[in-house]
C-alpha cells in the first residue's frame, strides 16, 4: 500500500519565479565558460591524456542535474540555450579580439592566439558536445524522476550523468582531436576522460544529496 501512494504521488518541480533559479544558472554559466577555456590545453598525468576542463566541466553536470531535478525540464533547457548562447558570444569576442591589431606595447599576440585564439574546430566541438550533452541528460533525469517521484534520487543523478556525460565526451573528443590524437591515445583520452567526469559524479553524491535537499526546502513552491 506504502508503495502505491508513493506511486501517485505528483511529480514535483518548483517554480522558477522570485526563487533561486536565476543565481543557480549563473554558476552554471559561469562554470562552463571557465572550463571551455580550460579545455584548449591537454594535459597530462602520468599515462593519462585529458583537457583542462577536467577540473570544473563536471559540475556543469552536477549543476544541471540540480536544475533539472528541483526545475523541470522546460527551466534546465533554459538554463542549456543560455549557456550555448553564452559560449558562441565568448568565442565570437574573442574572435574579435584576435584579428584586432595589438598595440605596439602588446607583445603577446601569439600567446592569446595560442590560448584564446578562434579554432573553428575547438569552438564546434564544444558547443556540440556541450548542447548534446546536457540536453541529454536532463531530458533522461526527468525521465526517470517521472517513474521514481522522489524515490532514488542516486539512480537518477548517475543514470542521466552516464548517458549526458558519454554523449559529450564522444561529440567533443571526436570533433576537436580526432586525428590529432590517435589510436590507443585517442581511445585512452576518450575513455579516461568520461569516466572521470562520471565517477565525480558518484564522490560527489554525498554533497549533491544536501545541497538538492536544500534548494527543494528553499523553494516553497516545491511543495505545494
């Protein structure tokens, strides 16, 4: 009996007016413009190959599932068109930044170029990895939300991470180095860098758990 009242239970989103919506899609914004420029180095521990968005891409993640959790999916897209609309302004500004004439004082075009410069191929397979992935997975947490209500908030925080997060990582690895990297590095690159962005999703459970639970008892119209 327990578990069929738990059933028909509604399935709970909180309203994104006079909330804490705005704030929770500016760190999510924010956090992805870091990473892509992060992103343009490959970095190396030991014998693994990975980008320097490893260090802040997965709260992008974290962020969205919160979104989507405590928002619905209509608020998370939202918030996933904000940031892409975002990112193309980044690279078009720094675009322009770059074919602007420096300064006689200014002498380090090549170093900006080198970082910040405009890589056709960098900037598509960001964005590509990016809007693929996060609509992925916040379509797939809602999804599963819809069959669990409130029950297992772990399944459905790791299950739309997996398919999200392997959906990136094969758009973006695959568009901005494949070719450069090849065989078994491609391969150890692609593979090393999904799992370590699914797996901070797990260690992180037991911070995501509270802070999800605080944001639903901040938003009163969760409840209602």
């Amino acid at each position: 009996m327990q578990n069929s009242v738990v059933l028909t239970q509604p399935v709970r989103y909180a309203r994104t007016g006079n909330s804490l919506y705005p704030y929770i899609v500016a760190a999510f914004v924010g956090i992805l413009l870091i990473s892509n420029i992060g992103a343009t180095k490959l970095i190396e521990f030991g014998p693994f190959i990975t980008d320097g968005g490893v260090f802040l891409f997965p709260l992008t993640y974290i962020i969205g599932d919160i979104l989507s959790e405590v928002y619905g999916l209509k608020a998370a897209r939202r918030a996933i068109y904000t940031g892409f609309v975002m990112s193309i302004l980044a690279a078009f500004t720094f675009y322009l930044v770059q074919i602007s004439p420096p300064a006689d004082a200014y002498e380090f075009q090549s170093s900006f170029e080198s970082v910040l410069g405009f890589v056709p191929r960098i900037v598509l397979a960001s964005l590509a990895g990016y809007l693929v992935g996060q609509l992925l997975n916040a379509y797939v947490l809602v999804k599963i939300k819809q069959k669990t209500k409130e029950r297992y908030l772990w399944a459905r925080l790791i299950g739309s991470t997996a398919v999200g997060e392997l959906a990136d990582t094969i758009v973006f690895c695959t568009i901005a180095f494949y070719g450069i990297i090849t065989g078994a590095e491609f391969l150890n690159y692609v593979i090393i860098g999904y799992l370590y962005k699914t797996l901070l999703e797990v260690v992180l459970l037991p911070v995501t758990y509270p802070v999800i639970r605080a944001i639903k008892h901040r938003e009163p119209t969760y409840f209602e």
